[in-house]
C-alpha cells in the first residue's frame, strides 16, 4: 500500500495513480524522473535578429547580433523538460579581481558550457505547499496555501492569527523588531522581542542585550546615501551595538521559516523540507544589491535557492487585486468589478510602512499583467507620519524631558506607537479632535503648566489621561508623506505609456489611512480609486499566488540601463583628454560604456536575452576581460560616476591570435526572473564562459 501525499488515501501498492484525486504516485514519477534524465529532449533555437551596427579601433563595423529564444518541438518534450530533475552545477575558482580595487566587485559564479541550463532552479514545481514572507518596515507575517487546495480555490490562503500584543491586541502581523543577546545570539522577535526588551529595561538588563526595529529601511538609506550594499554592513542599535546586517536579516526570516514549520496546522501535515516553495517579498524600487542582499539572507536561514522566489511587493498586491477580482465576479457578480478586463490599465500604489511603490500594469487577453512603466517610488511610507509625531511629542516636552522618559519607560513608548498607528488610520481631516490615551508616566497633568506659554498652547489640551489634538496638527503630521505620494504620482500619470489608466489601486497598511484617501480621492477626481478591505495583506497573499504562477506577470520593463565597458577611437570633441590611451600605435577613448539593453525597454520575464558583438583591444591579446555595469542612466556615456555601478566581470580565453583583432567576441545577456546571466563566447569556436551575477559587493 501506498498514500498518497496529496488527499491521504491509501491506495493499492500496483497502481500509478490515486484513486482518489488521480494525483501520481511519487515513486512512480521518480522512475519517469530517471527515464527522461537517461534521454534529454531536443530543444530547437529559434533565430531573431537585430540590426545593431557597432564600430571597432579600426572604424570597421561589427557585424549583427542575434537573440537566441529557445521553443519546443512538441507537448512530449515539454514534458520531458518539465519533470528533468535538476543537475547540481560544477563551480570553479575563479581569478582574483584587480587587487588595487578588491572590493568593487560582485559574486559571480561560473559554469561549465554543458550545465548552462541545468544552473537553473527546477526544485519549486515539486513543492506541496507555498509559504510567503512578507517582510516589511514596520510589521511582517506570513501566508500559505497548499498546492492541491489552491489548484481548486484560489481563495484557500492561510494567515497566521497568533500575533498577540502584551495587551491583548491581535493582528494579521506582528512589529519587525528582534531581541539579541550581547552575544549576537538570536532571543525572540516581533511582539515578544519588544515586551522582552522592555522588561529587561526595567530590571536594568538591557545592557546585556541588542534591540533592532523598523531596520529593513537601512538598506533603502544606505543606497541612498553610498550606492552599495556590502556583506560587511552593520546595523547600529543606538546604543553603541552593532550586528552584521546580513545575520540580522537572515535571522528574521529564519524565525517565520521555523514559526511556520512547528505551526499545528503544518506539523499535523509533516511537511519536509524540500516540500516548501518559500516567496520572501522586496520593494520594486530596491536595486539589485539589495535584493540579492536578501536571497543570500534567507540562504543563511537555511531556504535553498532553488525553493526560493524573490516577489516584488506591488506586483503581487496586483496580483491578489486581480485574481480575488476574478473570484467576485464569479461568485457575485458585482458591476463595479468590471474594471479589469483585457487591454485595461491600472496603476498600484504600494503604500508600506517604509516605501512607497508605484507601477502600472496591462490586462493581457490570458489574464497575465504586462508591466507598462517601470517602478518608482521613494522613502514617504507611514514611517515618515510616526516621525513627525514623535518630533511633536519632543517639542511638546522639551528634548531632554523627552529622552529620559524615552530611556525609563521604553514600554510605555511602543505602548504610545501601537496607539497612534491604530489611532492615524481612523482620523478623517473632517474631524475636529483627536484623543489619544497615554500611560500614566507620561504624566499628561504635568502638561498643563508648560502648555499655557507653549505655541501649542491653543490645538492641544488636556483632559485626564489623554492629550486632546486639534486637526491641523493631525494634518501636519501627514501632509509631508501625502504631499510627497502626490507629486510623485502626478509626475508618473503624465508619461505617454500611463495614458489610459482610470483605476489606482491603494494597497500596503498606510493605504488605509483616511486622511490618504482622502487626499487621493480629492486630487485625482477623475481615477477610480480602489483600497481593497485587506489592503494590509494584499501583498502578502499576492505573493503566495505568485509562487504558485510566476507566470501571471508576463512582461516587465527594464529598471536600469546594462551594459559593458569598450574602447573606441578617440574623439577630442566627444572624449575626455584623461581618457585618452595609445594602443597599438592608436588613439583610443577607454571607460566607454556600450548599452545592452537600456532603461525603459520591455523584457519579457524569463526570456529576453540580447547580444552585442565586439572584437580584442589588441590583435595579440590572449585573453578577453569583459566587464558589466549597469545605470540608472538611459544613456551613460563612461563606466564611472555616481550613476554607473560595477557588477562584475567575465574572462574568456582566445589563444589564437593569428586571427589578431578579426576575433569576434558575442557578449550574450538573458534576463531571468530574479537573476541576470551573462555568457561571453568566441564566433567560430567552442569557446565559452558564463556567468550569474548576484549583484552583490564583497
């Protein structure tokens, strides 16, 4: 006898299938397995070519480039290719970069020809269940289906419900906060990690250990203010302590990996470990540093990356909007639902805690989302509204009366937070008082006495335990983060691409906020605006969704401009003096940086691939150095500069010199779902190298 894995049911030990829900037998698809690994299946390369003329030292044109996109022959060996378990690639050393510049480059990693495509994850389609992490600013959480449920409804999407405060509040997240010990050994994280710490406070402890929150921003600021993001960033917790930001972030997702895996709900199905397809979501707007700063995270949290799936966090709000669309239309046939149909437009405003991102997407006629502008968005979240009440609450006290109190009640400080989160999303700017409550350390009372010769003296009040706020300085408390969400966003509807959109959808737990909406609704009269009731999950289900069909985004547009650094015959009206080198008795312009593909340009998901030729500096060079940077530049003209970032660099050799500078050198680039592969060969031999690049700096 066998069960099945799927519904439970035990069948006869001679059958393939369940007799249940017809589900194969596992033992029986490991032997198809075998099978089709002893006879692989032809792929076809079907042939498009670009015309793309380059120049070379010697002012010669290079010939054209073609974009190889592989097809199948048939069903049969899709199939094949389908069910082809994965072959673990083979890894050499590599040689050290430029020792004067160690640091400026990335990991990558090199493959032997033969195992180009078998580099690739094939372990997600095997999974059983789906797990996202929502990883956000302010709170993070988690969701789940189960790939047999969500293949029947896709509505069948677990939360978790167990996050409680320490005075009784539950929600559908818990606060991105964790506790170390002095040590660096992990203590707790979320809700606990919070009343832990406070606790340790109060019994004088807290010297002997590391408190972190709201920390997912300092990856956003320090690209901000450096441009990169390094293995050795450390996170400061305004105490003098710092930890590795790497462990801290893998740490995190270790303990919604293991909250999840010891759930009742999950122990009870005994799920292994390689039956898990994790999805971890990233802001759209974070550079490629950064998210491959968080895949190597959740790989030191013991996630696989062939079970791991990076989801933009708009995207999947997209996704969830459209596909719980579908299910209502369905099921009620609500008139108002009609706002997607085939050939629409919509925009999403991911308003997070942090971040706020902004894409636009087009319904396709197979319901899969095109991405029609590329993501922009900036550091406005809700964040930026609890800033501007703190900085209230300090002026109203006096700084020095407001950090001791900080320094002897850090409980009743997150206690103060949780009140006005909860308090900011229910304040409408018709309102004319706001009371919010305040512990009794606070000691509201004392206020009276300051408040007759303070500025605030006539919009605040006092009245027993509560500090009673007049509306204009609720407002002003917003008006920075709304006024910076609208300017951008009149800025982005006025490109030729958005034209079209009537709907914006308001996702993310700051678009809950009344005053938000309300500021949206009166500027953009003429768009509907849609903030679903889950607003605050969206992503987090969108993302589970997405892990079961990553297909549903089919096409989106490049967010930089990549390339690689040529030389070119020097031009003293185009080229810096500084530039100017002396090769083989010419002139030449180094640093030159050659687009490959540009900022703004469509790239279809898990397929676009483009190919630049270009021949050796020198006819005797043995040795081809090829090294890829890219821009937030649609035409950057050098390799250096505040706009221009070093991913890294790939050498090939080409010992037949006889054929001197007649060499032809095709850099090829395919743009993968999360990663960028990069293969540089010599026409007319077998020669060649291929890289990933993780984009991340050492």
């Amino acid at each position: 006898m066998w069960c099945c894995q799927f519904c439970y049911t035990l069948n006869a030990p001679d059958t393939d299938y369940c007799s249940n829900c017809c589900k194969v037998n596992r033992q029986f698809e490991d032997n198809r397995r075998i099978q089709y690994k002893r006879t692989k299946p032809q792929v076809i390369q079907k042939k498009i070519t670009y015309s793309q003329q380059n120049t070379d030292l010697d002012g010669k044109s290079c010939s054209k480039a073609s974009l190889n996109v592989p097809c199948k022959r048939n069903d049969d060996r899709l199939e094949a290719k389908r069910i082809k378990p994965p072959v673990p690639p083979k890894k050499h050393t590599i040689r050290k970069p430029r020792d004067e510049e160690p640091t400026k480059y990335c990991n990558a990693t090199f493959k032997d020809e033969q195992n180009i495509t078998s580099a690739k994850p094939h372990g997600k389609q095997y999974a059983l269940v789906v797990v996202a992490i929502d990883f956000g600013t302010t709170f993070s959480g988690y969701a789940y289906s189960f790939c047999s449920e969500y293949n029947k409804d896709h509505n069948l999407i677990y939360t978790n419900t167990d996050w409680k405060s320490g005075d009784g509040l539950i929600t559908l997240k818990t606060p991105t906060a964790i506790l170390f010990s002095k040590d660096g050994s992990f203590h707790s994280f979320g809700y606990e990690a919070e009343q832990n710490y406070a606790q340790f406070v109060d019994d004088n402890q807290s010297k002997d250990y590391i408190f972190l929150e709201k920390f997912k921003m300092k990856l956003f600021q320090s690209e901000q203010r450096s441009k990169q993001i390094t293995f050795g960033k450390r996170l400061h917790d305004g105490r003098g302590n710092t930890l590795s930001a790497l462990y801290v972030f893998s740490e995190s997702i270790k303990y919604f990996k293991n909250h999840f895996i010891t759930s009742s709900r999950v122990a009870s199905f005994k799920i292994k470990d390689e039956d898990i397809h994790w999805v971890l979501t990233v802001p759209a707007i974070w550079s490629d540093c950064a998210k491959q700063f968080m895949r190597e995270a959740a790989k030191m949290a013991g996630i696989p990356d062939n079970l791991l799936t990076l989801a933009y966090e708009p995207e999947a709000a997209a996704i969830y909007c459209k596909e719980m669309t579908v299910q209502r239309i369905v099921r009620n046939g609500r008139a108002r639902m009609d706002t997607f149909k085939a050939g629409q437009k919509f925009l999403v405003l991911d308003c997070g805690g942090g971040t706020v991102d902004i894409t636009s997407y087009e319904i396709q006629k197979n319901s899969r989302l095109k991405e029609i502008e590329r993501p922009t968005g900036g550091p406005w979240g809700g964040t930026m509204v609890d800033n501007e009440y703190i900085s209230f609450l300090k002026s109203l006290h006096g700084a020095d009366v407001w950090a001791k109190f900080v320094n002897e009640n850090p409980e009743d400080i997150l206690d103060i937070n949780r009140k006005f989160e909860a308090k900011k999303k229910g304040i409408y700017e018709s309102g004319e008082i706001v009371s919010i409550q305040y512990p009794i350390s606070f000691r509201v009372q004392s206020l009276k006495v300051t408040l007759a010769d303070s500025c605030y003296s006539h919009m605040v009040s006092v009245k027993t335990d509560k500090l009673r706020l007049k509306k204009e300085i609720i407002i002003n408390f917003f008006s920075k983060s709304v006024a910076e969400i609208i300017k951008h966003l009149k800025m982005i509807l006025l490109k030729r691409n958005l034209r079209g959109i009537e709907t914006i959808l308001m996702v993310g737990g700051y678009s809950e906020s009344n005053i938000l909406y309300e500021n949206m609704m009166k500027v953009f009269k003429h768009y509907t605006i849609i903030c679903p009731p889950d607003a605050n999950i969206a992503v987090m289900k969108g993302a589970v969704m997405f892990g079961h069909n990553p297909d549903l985004i089919c096409e989106r547009v490049c967010p930089r401009t990549y390339g690689i650094a040529t030389n070119a015959p020097f031009d003293p009206e185009k080229h810096r003096l500084e530039l100017k080198a002396k090769v083989e008795g010419k002139d030449v312009c180094t640093d030159i940086f050659m687009a490959i593909v540009k900022v703004g340009q469509p790239l279809i998901v898990g397929k676009s691939v483009f190919t630049v030729p270009c021949r050796p500096t020198r006819s005797t060079d043995c040795e081809a150095t090829v090294e890829i940077y890219e821009s937030i530049l649609e035409n950057p003209k050098f390799t250096f500069g505040e706009d221009v970032r070093l991913l890294g660099e790939v050498c090939i050799p080409i010992p037949d010199t006889e054929r001197g500078k007649e060499r032809l050198i095709n850099v090829q680039m395919e743009f993968g779902y999360t990663e960028i592969f990069v293969t540089v060969s010599e026409d007319g031999t077998n020669i060649q190298r291929k890289a990933i690049f993780k984009c991340l700096m050492s």
